[in-house]
C-alpha cells in the first residue's frame, strides 16, 4: 500500500527528510544537544524503577519508593548525581510517574524536554494526504479528509488530517509550490537576489511601464466611469519621475509621449531604458531599426523578464505608491475601485451613478491632484535611498542635450517610397515638388499626432529635404491620428457587439444542424437558378411601373454643369488657383 502511495506523491515531496513522525520523522536526532542530556539524566533515574513496573510492581509505588529514598539519602550514586543535576525537577511522585511511562512507551526519546507525545506509527494515509493537499485545487483539510474516507481510509478523521497537514514542513504546506504554483512560489518564497543602484549615474537608466489608475473618472465623452492609462519612466538611482503620460490605454503613442516628456523637459537622453515586452513598447515607431525612436536618439534597451514583477521593481513599487498615498484619498477616497475594495462599497457606486445620486471627478481634475501628488513624491525622504528624496539627487543628473528640434522630438516616422511628388501615409496623401528629385526612393517622413496637415520629411541620413503638406485623403477620415485609433477602436467594439449579439441569436433558436445546412445550400442554389437571365431579352416593364421622366424641356443645358479645372500635371496645381 505504501509503495503505492508513494508514486502519488511528487518526487520534490519524496525527497523530504524533515516530513513529521508518521513518515519516519526520528525525535532524539531532531533534539538539540541540551534536550538530549537531559534526558539522558532522567532516564539515569527512571530506567530502574522502569525495571521495578516490568517485574510487576505499580508505577505510582516505584515513584513513591524513589521519593522517599531521596528525602532518606539512600538512593545510588548514579541516581543521586542525576537528580542533583537536575534540581528540583524529579522530585515529585506525579513527575517520575510521567517520566516512568514514557520511558516504557518510547524510550529516552519520551525523555526529551517539551516532547509534545509520543510517536506512533503510521496510520496509512498520510502520504496521501499530501498528495491530496497539494493539488492545484487548493482543497482544505475537511476536503482531504472526507476524500480519505472515500478512499476506505476509516481512521482519516478531519481533527487528526488537520493536525498532520498543519505539521509538514512549509514547502509541502499551504504556500508550496503545488498548490499556489512553481511560478508564484518562485517569486514570493525563494531567494532573490537585490540589485544595488548605487554605483549608477543619475538619468543613466530609466524604468518605464503603464498602468490602470484605480480610480473611476467621468469618460471626457461619455461621462461614464472610465480609468485612464498613466504611462511613467522613472530614474532608477534617483527614484525621480523624468515623464509621465495620460492616455486611454498603453500603446506605442503613450509611451512614445511619456519619453518624450521626459526627454524635453529635462533636456536630457538617457542610455537605457528598463521595459517590459509590452506592444506598447514594441510598436514599430519605437523600435524600428532604422527610423524607429530608440535607434534615432542611440538608446538601449532592457526587456524585462515575462512574468517577472522584481525585473521592474522600482517602477512597480511607484505606481503602488500612488494607488497608497494618492488614489486611495482623491476625491475623499469615494472613487477608489482598487482590487482591496470591498465589493459592496464598488456596487454601491456604480448603483448611485446610474440613480444620478453621483458626480465622478473629471479627468482634468485628477490630472491637478496628481502633479501635486508627484510634487510632494519628489521632496520624500525614501530609506531605499539612505533617507535621501528624489530631489536630492536629481541635481546631480548630467545631461546628455536631446538637440534634435522639440518639434521633432514628439513625432514618430515612416519611411514611405516618394512617388509623384508625394509621399503615401495612413491612406494620406503629402505633396512638395522638391520630392520629384526622390522619385522612387525611400524617406523619412516625420508625423503629428495631433495633426496631419503636414509631414517633415528627410532623407535616410537625416538630412532636410521639405515639408510636405497633405493633398488629399482616401476615404472620409478624421483629422487627428489618434482620432483615428479611438475610431478605429469604436468600430471594433461593434464588431464585436455584432458579433456577440448574432451568437446570443444563434443560441435562442438552437444549433443549426449539418442537414439544414444542405438544404440551406440547395435552396440557394434554386434561388440563383430562378434569378438568372432567361435566353431572350427580358419583355419591357408595364408602363404603370416605369417612373415619371422629366420632360424633355426641362432637361440640364450645358451652362448648368461647372467645367471640370485643368490640372498640369507637372505641378499637380490648378493654373487658375
């Protein structure tokens, strides 16, 4: 049976030496060099009256028989020496009729000071026990006992599975590595190893990552609760927030915006930066190698490990203080929805908006509250930091001058093929008649976000060639590009909607079977049959169903339509313009 069991258990498990009694756990080698002495002293005295209860004489009368000769000063050398050693303890009738039946029960092991009682044998199910606790599922220890029983284990009550269970060693109790996974376990329970930032200039790395404010705000279109995206980079020596960013969610813009605040308001380029494998900071516009954000300004970068929330520390423990000290108090703590808030407390608030009992913050004033909250950040004394605050170092930052034109700072590029005097981005037409020398060559053509009226536009080794003004657009688009992605974003929640909404449909009227299917396809094929055109012309329609004509008379003279302008070709204008 055991052999059996055995094979349940994970080999990490079997491996265990310290596992408590009922798998072969030895109390004397567990004892410290202390403990066994003294038990070695008791059993000097209690090993003959042991003898004395063997030969038949009654426990209670062996213990009173050692008493007496001690008060008497006839007991043996041995036994005289042991009691002196132990002092006091020893004398009494009750404490040598204790020691007497443990010496009997388990030896000098039942000797052992504090020995909490004695060591029985196994029971049968206990590595079962910790095959069954150790399941992913979590199960608790009525759960484990109860499935013993079912497993024909009778003696698996839950008093004695709860005893043994809360006995093991923690890598097999409740945070081992089996029951809250190998993954978690490795962050929160092994060692790790801590980074020292000291021997790093200040602005040399930046940390930088986004997150989802845990606060509910009025949508600027909506109203309704909306939790913007805040996208920070921190310096890792200085702890300093060099930019931050607000956007609806993390993408390559809102990164792309937070460097660049970073960069232009402290004039400064840092040589790293600590991030992790985001699409957000993977977007072509940043880490392209050839016009890519990254390549432009010579920076390197870091990815964190997947997974890995200590790869990102000092970031990740910023954006922990904010929810602390500032999220959980703005607007007197009435719009916080962190993960610790009582769920009554969110359902509450999402049942006083929708009653209109509720105003929710705007996005403007969560945006003051929160450079004061950065302001006070920056002036905090931090014990990471040897008391020091991030205003403290932050002067010591030796600037590495961005040069580059701010205007140019906060705009990604592309590299188009120029054709016809124009370059093609985003279904966007731009015009200048210096790119005719360019024709069919690559550019770097540097874009707005905001705006797309124009394009800079450079050769591949940076140099300035014109700016290009847009002609004309594909399609009814809007203005702004990130107009454009929040519109690009509507329509596919409604795809989705869509989507969702023909599935709910699907399922009020059953699955459709393979057979309706065929029939399906059949009638199909006798409805194109029906509609094709026969082999002679089709007979005119009736009169009554021809639409009312307009009289001849009142037909559209020449002078009623606008001469189409005449374009040169050459310069794509119109000479009359």
């Amino acid at each position: 049976m055991m052999g059996a069991l055995r094979k349940l258990i994970p080999r990490d498990v079997l491996q265990m030496k310290d596992v408590p009694a009922a798998l072969g756990a030895d109390s004397w080698a567990g004892a410290t060099a202390r403990q066994r002495a003294v038990a070695e002293l008791r059993a000097e005295i209690v090993r003959p009256l042991a003898e004395l209860v063997d030969q038949g004489a009654s426990i209670t009368s062996a213990a009173r028989m050692l008493v007496a000769r001690a008060a008497a000063g006839a007991l043996d050398p041995s036994s005289a020496h042991a009691l002196q050693q132990l002092g006091a303890d020893g004398k009494s009738v009750p404490t040598l009729k204790r020691w007497i039946s443990a010496y009997r029960r388990e030896g000098r092991a039942g000797l052992i000071p504090r020995h909490t009682g004695r060591v029985r044998g196994d029971y049968g199910w206990e590595l079962r026990a910790i095959a069954l606790y150790n399941i992913p599922g979590k199960p608790g220890f009525a759960d484990v006992a109860f499935n013993l029983r079912k497993e024909g284990f009778e003696s698996a009550t839950e008093s004695r599975v709860k005893r043994y269970l809360k006995a093991l060693p923690a890598t097999l109790g409740d945070k081992s590595p089996y029951r809250i996974g190998p993954h978690l376990h490795r962050l929160t329970r092994r060692k790790f190893q801590k980074r020292s930032v000291d021997d790093l200039f200040v602005g040399e790395i930046y940390a930088g990552d986004g997150h989802t404010i845990d606060c509910y705000l009025a949508d600027p279109k909506t109203g309704n609760p909306y939790r913007p995206e805040l996208v920070c980079y921190i310096d890792i020596r200085s702890r300093y927030i060099a930019g931050w960013y607000f956007s609806e969610a993390e993408s390559g813009t809102s990164t792309l915006m937070a460097l660049s605040a970073a960069m232009l308001n402290h004039d400064h380029v840092p040589a790293w930066l600590y991030i992790d494998r985001g699409a957000g900071y993977r977007a072509k516009m940043l880490s392209d190698e050839s016009v890519g954000w990254y390549q432009k300004f010579s920076i390197e970068t870091i990815n964190a490990l997947p997974g890995n929330p200590h790869g990102k520390g000092w970031i990740e423990r910023f954006f922990r203080t904010v929810r602390d000290k500032h999220d959980k108090f703005f607007y007197g703590g009435q719009v916080y929805c962190g993960d610790d808030m009582a769920e009554e407390v969110n359902r509450r608030l999402s049942d006083q908006l929708k009653a209109g009992k509720r105003r929710l913050p705007t996005v403007g004033e969560y945006l003051d509250s929160f450079r004061k909250f950065i302001d006070a950040y920056h002036g905090e004394p931090m014990d990471v930091m040897n008391g020091q605050a991030p205003n403290d170092l932050w002067p010591q930052l030796a600037r590495v001058p961005v040069v580059t034109p701010a205007e140019a700072v906060m705009r990604p590029s592309k590299t188009p093929t120029v054709s016809r005097q124009m370059v093609v981005m985003d279904k966007r037409f731009y015009y200048h008649e210096a790119l005719a020398l360019y024709d069919g060559q690559k550019v770097e053509a540097e874009y707005d976000l905001n705006d797309d009226i124009y394009v800079t536009v450079r050769d591949l080794k940076g140099r300035f060639i014109a700016v290009a003004e847009l002609a004309y657009t594909m399609g009814v688009l809007p203005h702004s590009r990130r107009e454009e992605g929040l519109d690009r974003r509507l329509k596919g929640q409604e795809k989705r909607l869509e989507r969702k909404l023909e599935e709910v449909r699907a399922r009020r009227h059953g699955p459709i079977t393979a057979d309706e299917q065929l029939r399906g396809i059949a009638q199909l094929q006798e409805d194109a049959e029906a509609a094709a055109p026969a082999s002679d012309p089709p007979a005119l329609p009736d009169a009554a169903w021809i639409p009312a004509l307009r009289p001849v008379s009142a037909a559209p003279s020449v002078a009623d339509y606008e001469p189409e302008p005449k374009i040169d070709i050459t310069t794509w204008k119109d000479p009359d313009s």
